[in-house]
C-alpha cells in the first residue's frame, strides 16, 4: 500500500483526555479514531491489525475443535428473564423495539447459545459439542475508560462448550487454557502472562484468568513460584487478589500451604485479557437443555464459557510492546511486514529505485507499507517508529546508487546494509 492513498494521517498530539498509553499510541499512530468513551472507530491500519488478531484466536479455537457460528447482537428480555439476569447484570445495555418491546444489547451469549444447543442436542450421542464466535459486544460501562482496554462496545470471541460428564469438560477445558496461551505467545505476551486462580462465583469453586503483568494494569495478582506444565508447556501461574484472603482456596492451590504462606507471592498490576469458566448446569437447567443418557434418562449438559477479547488484545499489545518512539507490533499482528521509506522521492533515481523494491517485495508476498510521500527524512523515520512495523526498508540516493537497501529491525533498532532482493529474515 502505498501511503500517499492510505486513509491515514498520524498525528503529534492529541485530547489530554487520552491517558492511556494504548490509546495515545494508536489514536496517534492513526490505528483508531475515538467517537466518544469507550467506542472507537478502526480506521484502515487498526482493522488489520484487530483482523490479524481475530485470525490468530479463530485458528486456535479450530485447532481443538470448536465450530465457529455468528450469533446476534441484539436479544430479547424473554431469553434474559428465563435465567434471572435482565435485572441482575448492571451493565446490560437495554433499549425498546417496536411495538414497546424490551430488547438487549448482548455482552455475553449464554442465553442466546443455550436454547441454540437445545435445538441440536438430543442424546449422549450428540455430545460433547463446542461452538464459538467473534462479535461486538456492549457493556454499559459507567466509566469506561484505559483506551482499548475497557470499552463500551468492544470485540470479544467467547466459546460454549457442552459435556456429559465433569471428566470431560476437564480435558477440554485444560485444552482451551493450553490453546489460550499459545494465542499470547503468537501475539509476542506469553512470557508475560499468568494463568490466575480466581473466584468461579455461583458456577464453580474456580474460574481462571489470563493476566498480563504491566504496571498500566488494573487488576492484582500474585504469582506463585515456579511453573506448573499445560500441555506439555511450563506456564507461570498466580492468584487474583481477591481470592488471596481465602485460605480454603489457598490449601487447595498452593503445594503444601501453611498459613502465612501467602506473603512470599511476588505481588504484580496486571491486565486481565483472558478468562474461562466451569458452568455447570445452571443455564442447561435454567433453558431446559437435556439430552438422553444412555439409558434413555433426560440429563442436562455440563457447560464451559471461555472469553478472549481481540480489542482488547489490540490495546494490550500496545500499551507492552512499545517504546518513547511508538509501537512495535509482533509480526503476527503488525499492519504490515515492512514499512519502505523512500528518502529522497524528489530524486528519480531513488524513487525509481524504491518503486522497484516495492513491487519485488508484493510479488514475494510480503505485505508492505510504502512512505512515497515528498516530506523530510526525519518525518518518515518518525512515522515509522510510530506505525511500529516490525522491518523497516530504507531507499536513498546512495543505496539507489549503490544497488543496497538498509534495513532496520523496529525492535533491536539493528541496522544492515542488503543488496536489492536479499531480505534480512
């Protein structure tokens, strides 16, 4: 793409209500554009990367399983009245239709996914099944507020599961947490990410979080020693703070626990980008969903719910893996692969020099950013470093002249001389 047709324009400054370093980056950087508290805008740049970001969690999900479906956004208060939550959840967005009647914006599918599995399951036979989607959701935050991270309206995928027996629910549940931390890990955030022990609430002893240490990070949680494996893979474990009064919990968490034991976790701030949930049987039995055992007895399936926000991934990524010069996006995610910076675009022979490299790079395949603006070489250095691609290729008179490129690693800041048509990786 050649940056004189982007719609783009980066930006030096922007509302000092903008204090999240996430939104600061990418309102700057031109990835989004903020149209009020919590709802943005992704303008061409940002949808690439939010793109790149839902492909890599709907690659995960299909890898152990999971059938992707697209489900509504807008529900009925029926469907929320049968499991008690119309009045029970204090950030559902509710909104009257035609002929007066009480609808809902949906943060959360449950009550749509529920009676939908009722409609295809009918024996042990059918089971165990496993559906997900990616969708903008809409929670009424009173105070929305940290960018990306906590929004009013924002993309979330979230995957249903439904079981016969608790064992089985087990092992897919440990799947999902092993496919979880392969999704950070793609995204450059495995090595910063806990898998956290938190309250199950009303559905089970435990849920689990994903917590990505940061200090920009709302959330607490305390890290225990050591790593326990999932799937094969040594993982770092913690414990949200609001579990780390509960000694029973302890006992049943931490090897060999003694009272007390819970000032030696190495306490962090945190960003939650990641939960999965033991239901049980309270929405299968709240929305009559049975099945027939093998001896022909109606029982309800055991339900998992496992949530992964891409948005929020989106404004996570940004507020870690970024630096005083701008961004700098895993090459998984990045917009594109290289940013070409042509020097002197007024000089034929350096121009003629970067078309050449641009159209060798898009017949390889590599997705590429071309600066062929007339601007100043400081400018385009600083957009670059803004924009936070992860490969930075460099045309000048001398490099023109010459028959080199010099290419710079947007993370090290590493810096070499190439011949044209030799990459760096």
């Amino acid at each position: 793409m050649r940056r004189s047709q982007l719609f783009l324009k980066t930006r030096k400054d922007i509302s000092k209500d903008e204090i999240s370093r996430n939104a600061q980056l990418l309102t700057r950087g031109g990835y989004v554009n903020q149209v009020m508290a919590g709802v943005y805008s992704y303008l061409p740049i940002g949808l690439r990367v939010l793109t790149k970001i839902e492909q890599i969690v709907r690659e995960e999900m299909n890898a152990i399983g999971s059938q992707e479906i697209l489900m509504p956004a807008l529900h009925p208060r029926e469907i929320w009245e049968v499991t008690g939550r119309w009045n029970a959840i204090d950030v559902l967005f509710k909104l009257k239709g035609a002929g007066d009647r009480d609808l809902a914006l949906g943060p959360t599918h449950e009550e749509v996914v529920t009676p939908l599995a009722a409609q295809m399951v009918n024996s042990y036979r059918d089971l165990p099944q496993a559906v997900y989607h990616i969708q903008t959701k809409f929670r009424n935050e009173a105070r929305a507020k940290s960018g990306l991270l906590r929004g009013r309206e924002f993309r979330m995928k979230d995957l249903y599961s439904f079981h016969t027996t608790q064992e089985d629910l087990d092992t897919f549940y440990d799947r999902v947490m092993a496919a979880y931390m392969k999704i950070y890990r793609r995204m450059g955030l495995g090595e910063s990410t806990l898998i956290t022990f938190a309250s199950g609430g009303t559905f089970s002893k435990y849920s689990h979080e994903f917590q990505t240490l940061t200090d920009a990070g709302e959330d607490v949680v305390y890290e225990i020693a050591g790593t326990r494996t999932v799937a094969g893979m040594a993982e770092r474990f913690g414990i949200n703070s609001e579990i780390i009064e509960d000694q029973e919990a302890l006992a049943g968490i931490l090897p060999n626990y003694q009272p007390g034991d819970e000032a030696k976790l190495v306490k962090h701030k945190a960003i939650e980008v990641g939960n999965i949930f033991k239901l049980g049987t309270r929405f299968s039995t709240a929305c009559g969903l049975t099945y027939a055992d093998a001896s022909g007895k109606p029982q309800h399936p055991i339900m998992g719910c496992y949530g992964i926000g891409p948005s929020r991934m989106m404004g996570t990524i940004a507020e870690i893996l970024s630096d005083d010069k701008g961004l700098i996006w895993p090459e998984e995610v990045a917009p594109y692969k290289v940013n070409l910076i042509s020097l002197k675009a007024s000089d034929p022979a350096t121009q003629q020099a970067a078309d050449a490299l641009y159209e060798s790079l898009q017949r390889a395949g590599i997705e590429v950013l071309y600066d062929d603006r007339d601007l100043s070489t400081g400018e385009k250095f600083a957009d670059a470093d803004l924009l936070g691609c992860p490969w930075q290729a460099v045309v000048g008179p001398k490099g023109a002249a010459n028959g080199v490129v010099e290419w710079v690693n947007r993370k090290s800041g590493t810096k070499q001389e190439l011949p044209v048509g030799t990459w760096p990786w």
